[in-house]
C-alpha cells in the first residue's frame, strides 16, 4: 500500500492526485494507530494524578467544609459532632476489638446474601427471558418487586423465621433477585438477533447457545443487574439489621447505626454512616468495577492504558 501511495503521490499528475495519496497516507497512518495496543505501565505520576488525587481532595474539602460548619456552629454539638469526635469512636471502637467484627459481620452477610441471589436471579432471568409464557406470566411481578422498598420485607420475614440470619437471608434474596433476573432478562433482550442465527448456524442450540451466545452479548446488562442487585442487597440487609435486633444476631453496621439513635450519640451514627458507605465504595472498587473495565476493554470500548 505504501508504494502505491507513493507513486500515485509523485507520477507528476497534480494536486487532485497527490492530495489522494495524502489521504491514503493519513488512512493507514490512522488504521496503525488502532492496530497499535498499549503494552506499557500506566506511568506512577499519571496514576496519583488521575486516580489517587482527586478522591483525596474531594475528601480533603468535605472534612474541611464539615470542620468550618462545626467551628460556625450551626448545629449544637450532640447534632453536629466534630470530625474529631467520629475520630475518637474509630479509635475507641478499634482499641476494644470491635470495629472490624463491625464491619466483617454485615460484609459477610451481604455478600453471602448476595451470592444466594445470584444463583438464584440467574437462572430466573434466563428462564423469564427466553420463554414467553414465563415471561408474560412473572415478568410484571419482577418488576413490581424491585420498585418494592426492600425494608417492607422485614416485618413479615420476622414474623416467618424469627430474629435470625435466616430472616436477613430471606429480606435480602427477595430485594436483589429481580434486580439481578431484571439486569439480565434487559442484556438478552439487546443481544442483536443476528448473533443468534450465526450461533444457531453454527450448532450452538438450547444450553450450548445460551452459555456461548446468549451470555457473553448480553453481559453489559447483565453486570449491571449485578451491581444494582448488590446495592439492593446491601440496604436491604442495613434495612434488616436497624429493624430487627436481637443479642443472638451480634453488631452489624446496621445496629451499630440504631445502638447510635437509641444513645443519643451522633458521633456512634456518624461512625455507623460512614462504615456503610466504605464498604459500599471497596465493594465496588474491588469487584464491579474491574469487572466493568474488563468487558469494556474486551469489546473495544476502552483505552488499554
């Protein structure tokens, strides 16, 4: 191509021809530059720049905004503790042995919650997505429960199975399953049609096409099922554990934030608040959001960098 491109430019035949073999050359230039793939280390200055700093800052400017409204005292201090009060509960929590048993108590029953639901809502998705009957038959009622507030699960699942983790479990299932069956029955609908015929060409059929054709399509919607159905899971369960309390359950966030009510003590609440939106930011630091860079990446959809 480059030879030609350099003949065309030089035969001598005018502006008309060489301007041609300008764009030809600026054409291949530009289909190289997407053939080319980023091997490279994301430089470290780069990273703290554009992915270090700026929470840090955001962070930054919130405490001290928080600070400012303490020194200006716009609230009594038993409203608006200092960050230094939330300080000390972290400390005082961390020095009695208590905080991470705070923490791993509501993160162990979130995720094993939702991972009941994703056994569950996956195959449920599937089922409501390829068969008509199915879906005209609890399609509606899928979506009826997931604009359903999860905590007026609580009550009845108290009533069902008692003060145990039986009843988290229940209150969580039934708060994130039809977002996760919902997230997935939305990815199939979107899968282009000609895939299908391709893969049915092909012999992928019934389970085979599903798990090689259906699946990898429909995986954008299907992920995001899976981080709503996590936020679901995870204030249903926060719901669950205000609610609900009892000696035989232990501390969760979700009664450390209610022991902060009935103690008056704003600084305990603050402290419950800010554990629960954490573990909400590492959740989805550490598994969705590698998982959503992945398949962007796997579908051209983002930079290799």
């Amino acid at each position: 191509m480059a030879s030609t491109e350099t003949t065309v430019a030089k035969d001598g035949k005018g502006g008309k021809d060489g301007r041609y073999g300008n764009d030809l050359a600026g054409l291949e230039a530009g289909l190289d530059a997407l053939d080319t793939v980023q091997t490279g280390r994301t430089p470290f200055r780069k990273t703290l720049t554009q992915k270090v700093l700026p929470p840090v800052v955001a962070v930054a400017l919130v405490l001290a905004v928080w600070q400012i409204l303490v020194w200006a005292e716009v609230a009594p201090d038993y409203k608006l503790p200092s960050p230094s009060d939330v300080w000390g509960e972290v400390r005082q929590s961390w020095l009695q042995g208590t905080l991470l048993d705070y923490i791993w108590t509501s993160v162990s029953r979130g995720l094993m919650g939702f991972l009941l639901a994703l056994a569950i809502g996956t195959p449920l998705g599937l089922l409501v997505a390829r068969v008509r009957f199915v879906r005209a038959a609890i399609g509606p009622i899928l979506s009826g429960l997931q604009s359903l507030p999860s905590v007026a699960w609580v009550p009845p699942a108290v009533i069902w199975l008692g003060l145990n983790d039986s009843m988290m479990y229940a209150v969580i299932l039934l708060g994130a399953v039809p977002s996760i069956a919902n997230g997935l029955v939305s990815g199939v609908d979107q899968v282009p049609p000609l895939f299908l015929r391709a893969g049915r060409t092909l012999g992928a059929t019934g389970l085979k096409g599903t798990w090689h054709i259906v699946m990898p399509a429909a995986l954008p919607g299907y992920l995001a099922g899976l981080k709503q159905g996590w936020a679901f899971s995870w204030r249903s369960l926060m719901a669950a554990e205000i609610i609900a309390t009892s000696p035989d359950l232990g501390i969760g966030l979700g009664q450390l934030l209610e022991q902060g009510r009935t103690n008056s003590s704003m600084s305990q609440v603050f402290l419950a608040i800010f554990l629960i939106l954490i573990v909400g930011i590492a959740i989805d630091l550490l598994i969705f959001s590698p998982l959503e860079r992945w398949v962007l990446r796997s579908r051209g959809l983002l930079a290799r960098s």
